[in-house]
C-alpha cells in the first residue's frame, strides 16, 4: 500500500474515453483519488466510485484540493477546456489530440511552463502490446536497416453514428484515429522530412472524412498509415520491412476492449494478447515464420509515469513536442489533401 498522499484528481467528460479508459486505469492506480467528474449527462453519481461527486467544471478548477484535471471531452473543446485549467494552477491532462491546430498546442505547452505546471497528451497506444513488440524489433535491429513501415486501422462502420466524430470541423478519421499512428512513428523516426495526405469520405451520409492514407517520407525510409470505415475484413495492422527480413503483425491491442468490458488491470489477462495474433517475423537466417510474444499492454504506466512527474519532476508520460508534431503533421496533411502535393516540414 502506498503511504503517499495521492494526486486529487478531476475527470471532464464522461464519455467512452472517460469512463471506459481513465476512469478505470485511475480506479487501478492508489496514487490518484479521483474526487470530481464534470460531464453534460444529466446523473452518473451511480458510476462514480465513494467520495467522488458530479460537479460542474467551474466548481472543478475553482476546488483548491483538486491537483490534476483530465481533459476527456470531444476535441473542439481541449484548447479551452486545458487552458482554463492551467490558468487555475491545474496539472493537465488531455485526451489526444492536444489541441487542434499547433499555435493552440503551442500556447498551452508555454502556459504550462509559465505556470509552473505539468500538462501532457493522453498517447495511451504507445503502450499498446504491438507497439511494445515492434519498438523492441525496430531497437533491436532485427530487421536490420528498415525501408518499409506501414500501419493501418480499418473498421466495419457502414452506418453513421450522429455524434461529434462526423463534424468535419474537428471530428472524422484523420482527428480519431491518425494522431495514435502517427505518435507511435515519431517516437520510433522521430519527424519525416515530408507529408502526402489522401483523405476522402465513402459513406453517402457520413459528413466528416472516415478514409485516409498518408505517406511520410524519411531519408530511405518510406513510412504509410491508413484507414477506412467500409473494411469488412483488414489485413495486417502493421507490416515492416528491413534489409535483414520482415515483420507482420495481425489483431489490434485487447485493453480498451478489455476495460469496456469490465476487466480491471488488476485482472491477470489484463492487456494479454492471444497467441493467434502475435506477430510473425521472417528473417534472413530461417525462411520459417518465428513467432514473436508480444509483451503484455500496459496503458496503466501513462499514470504510473504521470505521479512520478508531478510528484518528482520524473520525464513525461509523452513528450510534449510528440504532441505538438503530431498536430503540426496534420496540418500538413490538410495542406498536403487540398492541393494534391507532398508537404515539406
């Protein structure tokens, strides 16, 4: 047991991300007492554990006890909502992306610091397991020199959810699910020279673009993320080539499905993959399929790393100028859609 005084924590927004990804991992976690949610929906005091209350946001940032604020709410509403917060004296957590374009990120990364205040993006997938797996393969060299990285996400979604995702002014697939992908690749290349972006809309109702490819270019390394909500069956989610063989990983990571579903990362099949998606490496030396464990998930280590920040001035849990370039990527792939041209950067 801790003997430590834990973090007094507000959640904002109580939607999918809210309840079903920070409301458990912090629940997991006796460093952070989670004591206010602040939401639009009329009665959740039901769901929320003892000692925490449903307050209004102003009551939130106003409480002098409350020490950090999660920001869950949908992405038009992170800049003010974040900023808000800081000027209150509020440590800030915020659901990616951290804002949505990078003169905001940038403002809210230069009030933190003039604040004296911790603020960081909520980048939970760099503990996916598969991303786990391919960092340790890429680090290891494996693969020897890569030339060749290419990640996607594909749904079955043929009919449109009416919600804030189908506004094209802040919602669609580029906003939802590039910013994942595309901080996974800046933490393993850091930043490409250049972006080219084909984004597209399939579905007749859909309003908010729901396809998109980008390909980021490095120097000999060419690197493609994608998506689409019309894929009945998808292919590999992650498919790397090197000089020295390739890697091909199938599944997608079980832990947002597994706290959606009531599992607790205390359970012990917390974040465990099954073994018909571990991934398969082919090498040089075997012309055989070698089947790579892949580590178990471990989204809980965002706050793990976060306490240690706060308390102890530990590295953040996501380096911020990941945040800020994976905003100014997008960017450039609106830039790169609306001309039909490759983006410098």
């Amino acid at each position: 047991m801790s003997t430590t005084t834990p973090i007094k924590t507000a959640l904002v927004g109580f939607g999918t991300s809210g309840k079903h990804l920070h409301l458990p991992l912090l629940l997991a976690d006796e460093n952070f007492q989670l004591v206010a949610v602040s939401t639009h929906h009329s009665n959740v005091s039901n769901a929320l554990p003892r000692g925490c209350s449903q307050r209004s946001f102003t009551q939130v940032i106003d409480d002098p006890m409350i020490e950090l604020v999660i920001i869950a709410t949908p992405n038009n509403s992170h800049f003010e909502l974040a900023k808000k917060a800081l000027e209150h004296g509020k440590h800030v957590v915020v659901e990616k992306p951290i804002a949505l374009n990078s003169k905001d990120a940038d403002t809210l990364l230069k009030l933190a610091k003039k604040k004296e205040r911790t603020i960081t993006s909520f980048h939970n997938r760099l503990w996916d397991c598969d991303f786990l797996a391919i960092k340790s393969i890429v680090n290891d060299e494996k693969l020897g020199r890569l030339h060749s990285y290419s990640a996607r996400v594909d749904r079955y979604q043929p009919e449109v959810i009416n919600n804030w995702r189908d506004n094209p002014q802040f919602g669609g697939a580029v906003w939802e699910l590039a910013p994942n992908l595309i901080v996974q690749i800046l933490t393993l290349f850091g930043k490409p020279n250049s972006v080219f972006a084909d984004v597209t809309t399939l579905r007749d109702k859909a309003r908010a673009p729901d396809n998109f490819y980008l390909r980021l270019a490095y120097p000999k390394l060419n690197v493609e993320i994608r998506t689409s909500s019309l894929v009945k069956h998808s292919g590999p989610r992650f498919v790397i080539h090197g000089d020295l063989g390739s890697f091909i990983k199938q599944g997608i990571d079980p832990q947002h499905q597994q706290l959606r579903n009531g599992i607790t990362p205390c359970d012990s099949k917390f974040g465990k993959e099954q073994i018909d998606d571990w991934g398969s490496l082919y090498t040089n030396n075997s012309d055989e399929e070698i089947l790579v464990p892949s580590p178990t998930g471990d989204y809980c280590a965002f706050y793990r790393h976060l306490y240690d920040t706060i308390k102890h001035q530990a590295p953040l849990p996501c380096d911020n100028h990941l945040a800020l370039d994976m905003v100014q990527i997008i960017e450039a792939s609106q830039r790169s859609n609306d001309s039909n041209q490759v983006i410098m950067l």
